[in-house]
C-alpha cells in the first residue's frame, strides 16, 4: 500500500476504548450489592490496631 | 524504547488528543473449528489473522517495535474511504472486505494513510461479491492459512447451496464488538452501476425469439425461391 510522502510521527492513546471501561467500571461500583459492604470499617476490625 | 529513537525532524513526539479513523482491506477469516472469526492482512500481514483489536509485531525483526521508521512492519490504512475504494478495485483485492478502524500508538503519518502499532476495527464499511451486488453473506474463499480459512463476500443470489456466514453471524464471533455500516457510504450497489431491472433476465430469451422468427423469415424466402 503506497502511502505518499512521510509528513510526522508521534503517539496517541485510543480514548475510545478507555471511555469504554470506565463506564464499565462505573456500573461495577453502582451495584447494590450486600456482599460489597464489607468494605466499609466495621465497629470490630479483624486485625488489631494500635 | 522512546520516541525520539525511532522519529527525527520538526514533527518528532505529536500526541493528538483521540486516535486516528482510518479504512483498510482484509480479508475475513474463519477459525478451522468454525468457533472464532478475525482478520487477515492483504500483503505484508497476509500470514497473521487478527482480532478486533490488536498490536503491531515486526514479522522480519522482533527486535524492534513497529512502526519503524526503515522497515516496512505496522498496521496500514489510508485516511479517505474513496482510496479505500480503489484500492479494492484490485483484482487481488476484489474478495476482501472495507474496514474502518481506529489507529492509535506509534505512529508515522504518511500523505494518504498511516502506520501503525495499535488498532481497533470499529466497522465492516463494504463487503461486495464478486458479481457486483452487495454481500450479504461470507463463503469459502478456496484460500487460508494454517488454522484459518478464508471467507469471500458472497451476495443472496451467488450464495445459493454454498455453506455460509452471514456478516451478523462473523461479527459475533469477533473477540468484541464492531459495526456493519449500512448506511449510504456503506454496504451500497457498486458506485456509477445500477441495480438491474426486473426485465433485465427475460432479455437474452427475447433475442433468442426474434432470431428464431428470423430464421424461420429467411427459410420461407429460399422454400419459395426453390419453388419458383
């Protein structure tokens, strides 16, 4: 395939499919799910502090 | 590796804020269990099937990454769909399908198109039959590589008793989603030709009539001249 004449050269992330995955992850978070509460600090933590 | 190794002069290190939309022809491929479907280059990447996204790899020398400046290796394509066309005008290239894909990475921009290391198929833009009409549908090629077999745009009436795939049906079994443009500038009649009209088939039997009443004219003429 003839192409011309070189005229640059450079870098260039594909955005789209970033976008993509951060909508993904974004309805991953809105799940209201009991199993993911866990996360937050509970009133006796598993591992000893201080 | 950085940039500044492999790019030189004014434009050394651009980085355009979305990636490049570019159109190029491959050939569909089917998977010899029939279970996955890709893409298969037209000349230097005639031996490799990709996926709907995929990484540029040297096929000379892994050494270094792709594009390189003195080498030939990366994904190509061409920034008009129109150079697309011509390209498939080609009789090499006549069974191939126009993609459009998006061209990200390293790259060098050439006058006409791109090389590449990063790309993504966003659509199937054409897929016309050898006849003329649109494709509808994929069949065997009669060519492929170890593994894969590759498929030739095939339209309702070629596609008749032929074992097929219809472009639905290869999209789905992609490694991710892409279009297929039907839209004006996508899975159209041939530019410049016409779809044929109805009558277009009786035609060779009216011929064939009228040389027959012809013939018969022309006998009657000698049967008469004999009998005078």
């Amino acid at each position: 395939m003839r192409l011309g004449k070189e005229q640059s050269a450079g870098y260039v992330e594909d955005t789209e499919v970033d976008s993509i995955a951060v909508d993904e992850v974004k309805a991953e978070i809105t799940i209201d799910s009991a199993e993911r509460a866990p996360l937050t600090p509970t009133a006796h933590p598993s591992i000893p502090v201080g | 590796m950085g940039l500044s190794s492999w790019v030189s002069g004014s434009a050394r290190g651009e980085h355009p804020d979305r990636p490049f939309t570019g159109y190029k022809l491959a050939h569909a491929a089917l998977s010899a269990d029939g279970a996955k479907t890709g893409f298969a280059g037209l000349t230097m990447g005639a031996g490799h099937v990709y996926g709907v996204v995929a990484e540029a790899t040297c096929v000379w020398n892994s050494r270094h990454q792709s594009p390189r400046r003195w080498c030939g290796c990366g994904f190509y394509c061409l920034h008009a769909l129109t150079d697309a066309l011509s390209l498939g005008c080609a009789t090499e290239n006549r069974s191939a399908l126009l993609i459009e894909v998006a061209a990200s990475g390293r790259y060098i921009r050439y006058e006409r198109g791109l090389r590449y290391s990063r790309q993504r198929v966003r659509a199937i833009k054409q897929a016309w039959c050898g006849c003329g009409r649109p494709g509808v549908a994929l069949a065997d090629a009669g060519s492929g590589l170890v593994g894969w077999r590759h498929l030739a745009p095939a339209c309702d009436q070629c596609v008749a008793g032929r074992p097929t795939l219809t472009l639905r049906e290869f999209v789905a079994r992609l490694d991710g989603r892409i279009r297929i443009d039907e839209g004006p500038d996508g899975l159209a009649q041939l530019p410049g030709m016409a779809a044929p009209a109805e009558t277009t088939a009786e035609q060779p039997f009216a011929v064939l009539t009228a040389e027959i009443a012809l013939l018969h004219a022309r006998l009657d003429n000698l049967q008469a001249r004999l009998d005078g």
